[in-house]
C-alpha cells in the first residue's frame, strides 16, 4: 500500500530541524517543506474533492494555514501527522467542490445514471487525438472516483487513509482525532459500501456484471463529459499509487475488499503543480505579509 508515513527523502534534514529553520525565517527550509509534503496533500485533496482545479485552490489554502500556523507546532507527533490533521479538517469543512455538486450523492443515484449512460462500441481510433486505451482508463479512473463521492467525507477520509494509502489504524486516528475503534468503523462501512456497489454492478469485478469502461466510452466522449484531448485522472503522473508504495500488501490480500483496494492502488499518483513556485510569489505578495500579521 502507499503508506506516506514510510517515505523517505533525499535529503538528511528531518521535518522537525526544518520547521525550526522555517519559524526563524528561513525561506529555503520552508520551501524544503513545501517540496517534501505537496504531493500528498494534493493527492488527498484530489481524491476527496474530485477535480484538480479544487485541489489545487484546497492545496494551497491547506499550504497557507500551515505557513501561518508554523509556530504552533510542538512536536507532540511527528509533523506529518500535524500537517495531515490540518490538511483533513480543512477538506472535511470546505464548502462542496464543483465535483462534489455534479455528481450523485449515493451509490443508487450513481447507478442510475450509469443505467442512463448508452452503451457503444469505442468510436473510430483514427478520429481521436490520443490511444483508446487511454481514453478508457480514463473513463475507469473517473468512474471510481465519482465512487469515492457515493460516501459521505468522514467515510471518504477514512478510505483514503486506510485502504487506498494503507495507514494505520494508530496514525489515522491521531490524524483524524477520533478513537481507534472509531476509525475502524468508519472504515469498515465505507469498505463495505465500495465492495458491495462494484462487486455487483462493475466489470472490473466480475466480467459479467452490468458495466464496463470500453462500453461506456463512446457515450461519455460524445457528451463532452470526457475529452480525449484532455485527460484528467489519466496524465501528469510518474508512478501508480500502487508503485509508489512499499510492499507491505501480501498479508492483507486475504481481506475481502482486496481487489477494490487493488483497483484503487491501480489510481494514477499524481504529479502536484509547483507550489514552491507558489510559495515564492505569496511570501513576496503584501497580502500575505498582512495576513501573516493578523494570524501572528
């Protein structure tokens, strides 16, 4: 699984010197800051709020507060725990992304809009501008995306964290500041809700179920509501959630979600925008430097 609590870095610093560096101004450790932990964030804003713009504007507000916030941490947990606990109570108050608004709010709606959605043949491959193929897994990686929207952000959080990222149950409670036992289920109904919608209805799951991506494609091409010539879940990637973990997955395979979780581990880990980039043009911005006053 893709434990981000395992990851290690290039350089020696660890985050708690860089903190540190960063409280008593200096910009390169902040900076350095910025490098090591932006993927994540954005990945989990991502997953939660479904499109990269709103990751992108939850990512960088998610950036801000912990920049201005820098000189309350105390160490009591390592920073990444810090930094994720602030980064998940944001995406847990948000305001609905534009994602989460067009979308069906339960699995039964998702499905009837599925049912609505016609079945085809793919269109022609010399009239589209990329490999079907693509265009498929794109069409895959946004339907089950558009899953993860079924459950509600608590459920949604607690996926994230524990089946698709693999974190424990330890870590993701401290995270969450909820109990052990509290996390447990609320990670066990969403795996429930998951498995029961895919293994009944998705041909990832059973070829013979009802829906499959290759049928699919066509329709959600002509409707505009996937554009071959501009992929969204499937691009700006190096690596798969799955490549990017540590193998640590054999002695969980017995549980009986694994293939959703497989299927979710097979999801794109995606490239962030340059936010230290970012970070530059905001400490040099006089808006910042005035709202850094009113948070000091």
């Amino acid at each position: 699984m893709l434990n981000p609590f395992t990851e290690k870095y290039l350089t020696q610093s660890n985050d708690a010197l860089l903190v540190q560096q960063a409280v008593a101004g200096s910009r390169k450790a902040l900076e350095e800051l910025i490098l090591r932990h932006q993927a994540w964030v954005y990945n989990i804003c991502l997953k939660m709020l479904f499109t990269p713009a709103d990751a992108e504007d939850a990512t960088q507000e998610v950036l801000v507060k912990v920049i201005t916030k820098l000189d309350t941490f105390r160490g009591q947990s390592s920073f990444r725990t810090w930094l994720y606990r602030v980064a998940f109570n944001h995406v847990l108050n948000v305001k609905k992304s534009l994602g989460e608004r067009q979308h069906a709010t339960t699995f039964s709606l998702y499905w009837k809009s599925i049912e609505a959605t016609p079945d085809a043949d793919l269109p022609d491959t010399a009239s589209l501008p990329v490999d079907a193929n693509l265009i498929v897994e794109e069409v895959k990686l946004s339907c089950m995306q558009g899953m993860l929207l079924c459950l509600d952000r608590e459920q949604r959080l607690a996926y994230i964290l524990g089946a698709i990222f693999g974190v424990n149950d330890a870590v993701a409670a401290e995270i969450l500041d909820v109990s052990r036992a509290n996390f447990r289920q609320r990670l066990s109904r969403a795996r429930r809700q998951i498995h029961s919608f895919m293994d009944g209805k998705c041909g990832l799951m059973r070829t013979g179920n009802p829906c499959h991506c290759r049928k699919k494609t066509k329709a959600l091409v002509g409707c505009g509501y996937v554009d071959p010539g501009k992929l969204v879940f499937n691009a700006n990637y190096v690596a798969t959630i799955r490549q990017a973990a540590r193998a640590r997955v054999a002695g969980l395979e017995r549980l009986y979600d694994a293939k959703c979780r497989r299927l979710f581990g097979s999801h794109p880990f995606q490239n962030p925008p340059d936010f230290a980039a970012w970070l530059r043009q905001l400490l040099d911005s006089t808006e910042f430097r005035e709202m850094f006053e009113v948070a000091g």
